[in-house]
C-alpha cells in the first residue's frame, strides 16, 4: 500500500477471483506485495477498492467466512458477512500498476527463522535519512553458500551472516531498501519452508516467495562503503557480560541521559583476586543530576573507558538473543564492538561519543 506514491490507485488493494482462490495485490511503485488465498469462486473478475476502508471494514467483522461480488459492468465492491453488509466504491483493476515479473540468474533460498533474526538484528541500524540513499538500504552478498546483510548509517554498523539453503555459482551484491525487508519480516511471523529469492539480470528488482505471497522491490542503486574497514581487527580490553545485565545498567543511566545528548559512560574495571571485574555506566546531566550503575564483567585487558549513546546500545542489545555479550574496546575515541557469545555470525560497531572524563 503506498506511503510515497501521489498515484491515487496505489492507495487501493487490487482483489482478484481466480479458480478457488482470491488474489490480493498492493504497490507503493517501490515494493509491491501479492497474496492469495482459498475462496469459493463462482465467477472470475476484479476490482480495486480503498485499502484503509476495506481493511478496517474486514477487521471489524466477528470471524466468519465474507461474501464478496462485484455486478456486472459495476465498480462498487459488495462484501457480506452475518448481518453486516457494505458496499465499497472502487477503479478498474484496469488502471493498478502491474506487478512486476522478477526472473534472473540469481536464484536462492534462505531458511526462513535464519532470514527472520539477520533482518532483525540489521534493519535498525539502517540510515532513516534520504541524504545517501544507500545506507537506508541493507548491503545483502550472496557468495557461494552465504549470505550477510549489512546495514551503517554512519554513526553504527550491523554485520549479520547466515547460510543459503541453496549456494549460488556466482557472487551477487545488491542493496536491499530496509523498509523491503521490514516488511518481509511480518510476512514471515508464519512461514515454515525457506524462502525463495530471485533478483533480476539487471539488478534493480528482488522477489520473495514465501507460501502464499509473494513480494517484490526495486533495488537501491550505488556503492555501498566497504564497511570491512571499520570493523577494529584488535582490542586492549574485552568484556563479557550478562545482557540482561548489560541492559538494566543502559536503561536506568538512559534515564538521566535524555538530558545529556543521550551520552552514557561506560568504564570496564578488570577484576583481582577478590573482586570480579565490573562494567560500570552512568550518566551526568547538569541540572538535573546523574547516576552510576555496575554489573560484574568478566574483565580481558587493561582499564577502559568509552562513551556511546544509550540507544544505540540499547537498540543492539534488544535484538541478541543470546545470554552473554562481549564488548570490544581499543581507545576512548575509537569503535567499539559488540558481539554475541556463543555464535560467530553476528558484528555490531559503534562510533563512540566525545565527552570529557
């Protein structure tokens, strides 16, 4: 349905009868998705009608099976449910952008639950801003038997890789707009089988097949950064801690951090004999107050301290599903690095913020 498009027509669902089925079809000119599903069809035809209307009309009715017809030579949709009636007025099916064909090349598959946690543990840290158009994309390479999507928006980077149920011959990149894979990610709340990926010979469309839908988007064109350069290749100090830990210290400094830019402090404390090592965060704002609050740390390397903002911390944390995290530090002023215990498929890098200690 469309958010950008001023094209009247794609603000209306497409509903198609075909043999026992009904087609349901949306575009934004952008990205465009195509449902079907099981219906008693007495006679073939279609018809647009307000997406908004149709669907708050349908999710008012109780669970029962619906009526749908459409007279002959008519553009008013009637739909029958119990003792509901209403009747929709609609544009010919005629005028609704065709969906695109995507047939190519490049044709894969990705276990469904593995697709779910890469889009989830990227998509965020896309850019929200149109300014460079590729960074409000996710950089997807699919070589030989693997994926990775990658997302940066200058300030953090997300580094997810998974296995293709299906290996390629032939390395392909293309830049997959993060609003596309929001989007599949509800798709796939249900499905099982892995799902199919086909991207065109010119590498300006994707199309996801899952059961009974498919969805298709057009591509971001452009060169993504090399984002390997910014990962650090070495720390002087490793924490490992608990996440949910991690978390309530974040959450409580981030309280007092709405009114100090969003600035949480982090100093890693290596343990002794006696003491465990600790991750101490606090927050300092200047007329209001401020907190520290600490977690034990399993403590590698010398002293640290770094700063970031609280949600760019929080943001990552909430999206690992593992117990235990290590974050990766060098100096005050460069990258940190978040990765999960327990898997190796997952990178996070954040810029780190300026402040005086």
């Amino acid at each position: 349905m469309a958010v950008r498009s001023t094209l009247p027509i794609t603000q209306n669902i497409l509903l198609s009868a075909e043999p026992s089925r009904l087609k349901l079809a949306a575009t934004n000119l952008e990205m465009a998705t195509t449902c079907w599903i099981g219906a008693k069809v007495e006679k073939e035809g279609s018809i647009t009608v307000p997406a908004r209307l149709l669907i708050d009309f349908i999710n008012s009715l109780p669970s029962d099976s619906i009526e749908i017809s459409l007279p002959a030579k008519s553009k008013t949709l009637h739909l029958k449910s119990g003792r509901s009636e209403a009747h929709i007025n609609g544009i010919d099916a005629a005028d609704f952008p065709p969906i695109p064909e995507v047939s190519g090349d490049t044709a894969t598959a990705v276990e469904a639950e593995a697709l779910k946690e890469g889009i989830e543990q990227v998509t965020f840290a896309a850019a929200v801003e149109d300014s460079r158009p590729v960074l409000t994309g996710i950089y997807s390479e699919f070589e030989g038997d693997q994926l990775n999507l990658v997302a940066a928006d200058g300030f953090r980077l997300a580094v997810h890789k998974t296995s293709l149920a299906t290996p390629l011959k032939q390395k392909t990149m293309v830049i997959i707009p993060a609003r596309t894979l929001n989007e599949l990610n509800r798709l796939l709340a249900e499905q099982e089988k892995p799902v199919e990926i086909t991207i065109n010979q010119q590498k300006s469309q994707i199309c996801f097949h899952l059961k009974d839908v498919q969805l298709v988007s057009q591509l971001i064109q452009g060169s993504f950064p090399n984002y390997s350069q910014v990962i650090p290749q070495s720390y002087t100090t490793r924490a490992v801690v608990d996440i949910s830990g991690f978390l309530r210290v974040v959450k409580t400094s981030s309280v007092f951090a709405r009114d100090a830019s969003g600035i949480v402090r982090l100093i890693i404390t290596p343990g002794d004999e006696l003491a465990p090592g600790k991750l101490t965060a606090s927050a300092q704002a200047e007329e209001i107050g401020g907190n520290v609050s600490e977690v034990d740390a399993l403590v590698d390397g010398e002293e640290a301290k770094i700063a970031f903002n609280a949600r760019y911390l929080t943001d990552v944390l909430n999206v690992l599903h593992q117990t235990q995290v290590a974050l990766e530090v060098t100096t005050s002023s460069s990258p940190g690095v978040i990765r999960p215990i327990g898997v190796d498929n997952y990178t996070h890098v954040i810029m780190p913020m300026f402040v005086q200690w």
